[in-house]
C-alpha cells in the first residue's frame, strides 16, 4: 500500500507574484548513475520531470517562482521491453520522464517551497518516506538563513531487517519507513496520533534521526527539519554527498 504523507512544508503559506526564478543544479556523486525525479505541487510544471545523471556528472534546471514541489533520486533503472522501471523511488510512469507522478516509497525527498509569503524559501530533506539515497542541499546566495541540509549517511547500512527492502543481489538497496512498513496510526501520524501533541518519535523514526539528524523521521519532526533561505537563491542538490 503506498503511503500518502503530508507535504512536510504543509504549513499555510501564501504565494506572490512577480518572484525571482531559481537554478538547481543537479550533481551525481553516487559510483553509479542516479535518474533525478521532480513533482510539482504548486506552480507551474518543470521543463524536465525525470532525466538521467551519470556517475560524477551535473545538470542544471530552471525553476520559475512561486514554485512548491519534490525532487528524489531513483536507482537501478532499466528499459525492460519497452518499459522504464527503476529498483528504488520508482514513480511508475514507464518512462524516464515521471510526468506528474510523484516517488514510490521508500525514497529520500527534497521538498521546496520557493518564495513563499514574504519572499523567504522553505526547504528541507524528508525520510517520512523511507530512504534510499543519501542527498543534500546546499543554497549558493541569498541574504539570510540559507543554511545546508541533508541525510549524507548511509541509512541502509542501519536499517532494521523488518524495514529493509532488497535488490537481486540480495543486498539492501532502501529501507521503508515504520508506516510503509507495518501501516499503524501511531507510525503514520493519523487517527488518534494525527497532531503533533499525540504523534511521537518512535524507535524506527529514531533511527532515521540518529543517521541524518537534518532530515524529517516522521511528519512532525519540524524543528530541527525545515530551513529558510531569503534573497533569490540558488540550490545545489547532490546525491551521495
């Protein structure tokens, strides 16, 4: 069952118009090629919503402001008789283009909210989903805040054998989250555990934390999660920091 989790930048906020356009540049520092994915959630639609990128190699995209969204990184990727599929955050389109779908978890997300009331960018690396590459994001200008973020580790190397997913090969290649996993309330934040005072860390979201302490473990790991950028930056995003 895939899991729907909120939007970790789901506070209200109010776009303007008129804001600055940012550049993400996209860079692979993975021993193996990464296939990079975007979904919009407000704004208008990327030129590129999936594409390759090579061991080492960069690429660089425009994003128009106001613009909300996510970006992830996709593994082990094939065309299998006419099919594009990938073994990890997969977004099921068939093609290296994801078109409007978002990633299947388990997958490492990067959430922006780019100009938002105020003209301030959000920003922030979420496992809410699971993990399964590490990734970062750097801001390059703006005036305050700006602060990089992350998961850098390794999260599979640690991933508790009733979380883990595994490749051909028999190695760990993502690790779900304890809602994808065992598919609970107080694991997914909902029902009874639906607000921040009722839904806690748990043991598994712990883990999360404990490797990228930046990065969302669970839906309201807010405050040591989300980060704020003002003055029309640009963001560097890399796999396998």
């Amino acid at each position: 069952m895939e899991v729907q989790v909120i939007f970790a930048l789901s506070l209200t906020i109010f776009f303007f118009h008129g804001a600055h356009s940012a550049t993400f540049t996209f860079t692979n520092n993975c021993p193996y090629p990464v296939w990079p994915g975007t979904l919009t959630g407000q704004g208008p639609q990327l030129s590129s919503t999936g594409f390759e990128l090579a061991s080492k190699a960069s690429s660089t995209l425009n994003v128009p402001a106001p613009w909300s969204g996510r970006i992830w990184g996709r593994t082990q990727c094939a065309d299998t008789s006419g099919k594009f599929q990938c073994a990890t955050a997969d977004c099921g389109s068939g093609q290296i283009t994801c078109n409007g779908a978002g990633a299947i978890p388990p997958a490492s997300l990067i959430e922006f909210t780019l100009a938002a009331s105020g003209g301030q960018d959000f920003y922030d690396v979420s496992l809410v989903d699971g993990f399964n590459l590490p990734l970062s994001v750097i801001p390059q200008g703006g005036s305050a805040g700006c602060g990089a973020t992350g998961c850098p580790a390794n999260v599979n190397a640690a991933c508790p054998p009733e979380l883990q997913v595994k490749g051909s090969d028999g190695g760990v290649i993502a690790c779900k989250s304890a809602c994808l996993a065992f598919n609970q309330p107080q694991y997914c934040c909902t029902g009874a555990y639906s607000q921040p005072s009722t839904c806690h860390p748990t043991q598994y979201s712990k883990i999360f934390k404990s490797q990228c302490p930046q990065a969302y473990s669970y839906a309201f790991d807010d405050k040591s999660s989300t980060f704020t950028c003002s003055g029309g930056a640009n963001y560097l995003i890399t796999f396998c920091p």
